[in-house]
C-alpha cells in the first residue's frame, strides 16, 4: 500500500505557526550591534531586513538578542523557501531553547519541502517527544503541541508507507513503534507488517501478524483469506472446517470493510472481488471433502462464475462442482442435478490439470447412469 505524503505541506502548512511574541530588545543605536537591530526592527523591505539578520548574527553570535533575531529569521528563510537555512537555524534557535517547538516544527517543514526523508525523519525524532511532553503539561501551548505531534507522527508514517523496499518499510515501521509507542499509528501495525512479509515470503511471520489483527479487526477479509489459504494446504478435516469457518466469516463482513483513503474504488472493489472468490473457491472445496455438497454447489458456482479461464483453480472447481452435483443427483429431488454434473465434468476434462483423466472417466460413467447424451 502506497501513500503520497510531500501533501501535507498543504494539510499542516506554516499558517498555522506563530513567531515567537518574545519582547523586543533594548538597544542603543551608536553601537553597531545597536543599529542593526534598530534596522531589524523598522525596516519594511524583507530582502532588506533578512540581510540585517543575517550580518546580526554572523557578527554577535552571543548576542543576548540573538534569539529574538532568530525568531524572525527562521521563518523568513522558509517564506523565501530556503530550506536548509531554515533547518540550520532551527538547529541553532534549539541549541539555545531546547524547548522551542516552533523552530523545531518549522525545521520538520523544511525538510518535507526539501523531499529529503533522512531529514525528515531526524527532525520527526527531535519533534515528535518534544510536542508530547508540552502537550502533556497542558496550559496554553497544549493545542498546537498536540497538533505539530500528529503532524510529525503521520509525516512518518506516510514515509514508512510510501517507501518500495520492503525492507526498508519494516526498518521504518519499526523506527515509528519504538520511538512514537503512543502513536495512534503505532497501535495498529499489524496490517502493515503483514503486507511486508508476505513481499518478503515469510510465512511464519505473516501468518503471526494476520492472527494478530484479526484480535482487533475480527471481521478482516484478507486476513481471513490468507490464514484459509494456509489451513487448505494441510488438508485435514479439522482444518478444512476452519477454512470453511474463515471463508463464511470473509465472504459475511467483506461488504462492510470500509475503503482504505490511499485505496481507490476500483482497486478496492478489484480486492474485494478477488478474497470473495478465494473465500467460495476455498470454502466449496473444503465442503465438498467434507461432503456438504449443498453449501459446496453454491460456493463453487460463484467461485467458477467468477474465475478468468485461465485460472490455476479452475479445474479443480470444476471437478468438485461436479462431484457436488452427481452427489446431490443422488437424492433425486432435483432432475437438473445430473445435467449439471455432467456439464460440469465435461469443462472440467477439457482443462489440462491433474483433475482431467478422472474427468473423462466420470463423464462416462454419469452418462450411463442417467442415460446422457
């Protein structure tokens, strides 16, 4: 699953910051350091006044103003969108005020707009524990502090989330859960980490983290799917029942998993189509072992019904469908039942699968029987 996050300069941008409202320093305007920052103070021209700032600090880099003179130059590096000023003087206003969120949240900002994720991710980790403390001790400043921590705690997810190497994204995701533990983001990785292992074709794993989000999304289809898939390899009666237990659950909550945001409706609805014919696949042939050959007819027609003519599984649908007919003709309550049990063989044997020669063979003897043509 990708996500686009260079966004969020437009969700959380520099509107919503404010300089600092430190008091304006005293000066005398006979000493140099005196005039500059009476020229900081009245001049209008920003190129002009940045200039100012500029020679301030180079020349008094232990100024008692020179945090005042930094409260105003870091954001008039960003409005110019110079963004590695802006992250070396943020570096500096909080080398003076380890405290000072705003230069830190402005330095996070920077580095977004530079598409720089290392950088991001360095000021995410200087931003996200600061905003969490000041918003803990409450007062005043406890808004905007809750709001630079999800500002930085989504920036970081979204970069784990955008990232292609799965590897990569596993580091991330993991970076995110240790260092932001009480991160809404944090609380529900599971779905996460079970995509990148299966990228990564760990199936211990991935079967771990499909059982651990199904503890709190009881109802998830994928979930349910893939631990029917890996139940259906072992092949016992005791596991066919929890496939059929899996796949009644996906295909019953499937229309109610609501749209991930960063899931469009046509890949969603393309998702969807494909757990639900899994799930009948799966679930008809565990019924059909099981010799519920009423519920295996049903799944498996919708499951045939909805496979391309190239699908791996079709045969095998195929085969047990017609099993499931010929059974269910023995009852005699229906008289399309071996009709539909020899049409089912019959496309069946015309696929080359392991179910072909026993195909051939059935549709011989259903036609005996029944007197087919």
């Amino acid at each position: 699953m990708r996500r686009l996050w260079l966004v969020l300069l437009l969700t959380f941008g520099p509107a919503g910051l404010l300089v600092g409202q430190r008091p304006k320093p005293a000066y005398d305007p006979e000493t140099k350091d005196g005039l500059l920052i009476q020229h900081i103070q009245q001049e209008t021209d920003p190129a002009q006044k940045l200039h100012y700032m500029e020679e301030f600090v180079a020349e008094n880099p232990n100024h008692p103003a020179l945090a005042w003179v930094y409260d105003q130059l870091q954001p008039a590096y960003f409005k110019i969108k110079a963004w590695d000023e802006t992250i070396r003087v943020g570096d500096l206003r909080m080398a003076l005020e380890p405290d000072n969120l705003e230069a830190g949240e402005l330095a996070l900002r920077a580095a977004e707009a530079k598409h720089d994720p290392d950088k991001i991710i360095e000021w995410v980790d200087r931003v996200w524990p600061l905003a969490t403390a000041l918003a803990q001790r409450g007062g005043p400043a406890a808004i905007n502090a809750r709001q630079a921590a999800a500002y930085a705690e989504f920036l970081m997810y979204s970069i784990a989330t955008s990232t292609d190497d799965p590897k990569k994204r596993l580091e991330l995701l993991g970076h995110l859960e240790k260092h932001m533990p009480t991160s809404k983001y944090a609380q529900g990785l599971a779905a996460e980490y079970f995509e990148i292992y299966r990228m990564l074709n760990d199936e211990p794993k991935s079967i771990a983290m499909a059982e651990k989000e199904l503890q709190t999304d009881p109802g998830n289809a994928e979930m349910l799917v893939y631990l029917a898939e890996i139940h259906a390899r072992k092949d016992t009666p005791r596991d066919r029942q929890i496939v059929i237990s899996y796949t009644a659950r996906a295909l019953e909550s499937m229309d109610r998993m609501p749209r991930p945001p960063a899931v469009s409706e046509a890949e969603w609805e393309k998702k969807k189509a494909g757990w639900s014919t899994t799930a009948n696949y799966l679930g008809g042939v565990s019924n059909s072992l099981l010799h519920n050959y009423s519920k295996a007819d049903g799944l498996l027609r919708a499951a045939v019904a909805a496979m391309e003519a190239s699908d791996p599984r079709l045969a095998a649908a195929l085969y047990h469908l017609g099993m499931a007919n010929y059974r269910l003709a023995e009852t005699g309550h229906d008289r399309n039942r071996p009709v539909d049990a020899l049409k089912f063989m019959r496309r069946c044997a015309a696929i080359r699968s392991p179910f072909q020669e026993q195909a051939l063979k059935n549709i011989e003897g259903i036609k005996a029987e029944y007197s087919l043509q």
